[in-house]
C-alpha cells in the first residue's frame, strides 16, 4: 500500500503515538493502539516512523454494524477521488468541523451534487451568516479549493491554526495546526511532511 523508506532506527508504535500525543495528536477517547493494530502489523509502522501511525489514525473503525467512529479528532487521512452523490461535501465538511475543535462551529450543512451535470453546491451557516459555494466538478474528485475556503474562514476566528495537508498521491492526510503545532509535527515525520494550504 505504501512505499516507505527504511528508517534505521526501530520505533515502536507506542512510542510513536506517545511522541504524536506531544505533539497534540491524540487517539480519540476509546480508541487504543490495539485497534491500530488490527489493520496494520506492528512492524508496518516501523518502517517509516509516525507516516502510517497518522495514516491510521486519521481513518476510522466500525464500533457497530455500519457504524464507523473516527480514530482521532486530531488528523484524517482523506481520499481526494470520493465525490459521487449528495452528502458527500456534507461529510467532508462535518470531517472539517471536528477538526476545527470548537473554532468553525458550522451548522445546517447542505450539499446538492450533480455529476453528470457537473454541478456542485455547498450550505452552510457560520457565526449566524448562511455561505453558499460553487464547487467545481471533474468526475469524482474533490473541489481542493474548499479547504481554501475554510482557512479564510479559520483566519476570521481570530486563531493560529490552519489546515495543512501531507500528499500521498491520490489520498492525503489533513489536519488544523498552529505554525508551531506543524512543525513538531514535521520534525518527527522522515520524508514526507505537512504544509499549509
């Protein structure tokens, strides 16, 4: 799945989520380095230190029989090609949301996606003002500028953090970070590395 590069040193996973959770990555409440280890094998996370370990938890875990709850709250490893039908903007958005901690308190999501007629449109309200976006449609992938867009929004709330994104080809791993937040992140991180939007 993933071509890592062999790092030299042998971190274990609990290290790395402990060196993570300093970082302010932490496993959601309920959520163990067991579960991490049910999708992936402990030596995985050795061969690129702290890459797979966000790459896991920023997926998430069925609880229940289709009831799927996030890893953490604190990264999200999000695939780009994931636009088919409405609600889709609306789980990307209420993603964001969680993300935002608090900072973009975003209420009556609504979304309308048309892709064979190449239309997509975003509703929500922030602070009390209703926004409407346009969304640009190509096939199934996801219009990269709505997380433009939230940054403008995040820099209206008064507050550091931003969304900074990791490439890793067609999915990638999202999260809302303050300038010094990303880069004891980066820091632990060997090849690839967060930037700001």
């Amino acid at each position: 799945m993933f071509n890592f590069f062999k790092s030299k040193k042998k971190i274990s996973l609990s290290e790395q989520l402990r060196e993570l959770q300093k970082a302010g990555i932490h496993l959601r409440k309920g959520m163990t380095e067991d579960i991490l280890l049910e999708e992936f094998d402990e030596k995985e996370f050795e061969k690129e230190p702290y890459l797979l370990a966000l790459v896991a938890m920023g997926g998430e875990v069925e609880v229940e029989e289709d009831d799927f709850v996030d890893v953490s709250d604190d990264v999200w490893h999000f695939d780009t090609e994931c636009i088919e039908d409405n609600g889709d903007y609306v789980q990307i958005v209420e993603r964001v949301k969680a993300l935002s901690k608090g900072l973009l308190e975003i209420e009556n999501i609504r979304d309308a996606v048309d892709i064979e007629e190449e239309e997509a449109t975003l509703t929500f309200t922030l602070a009390g003002k209703e926004y409407h976006w346009d969304l640009e449609v190509d096939n199934d992938w996801v219009d990269g500028t709505i997380f433009d867009r939230f940054n403008e929004l995040l820099a209206q709330q008064k507050t550091e953090k931003r969304i900074a994104i990791l490439e890793l080809g067609q999915d990638c791993l999202i999260g809302m970070y303050s300038p010094e937040q990303l880069k004891q992140i980066n820091a632990l991180l060997t090849n690839n590395k967060f930037e700001f939007i």
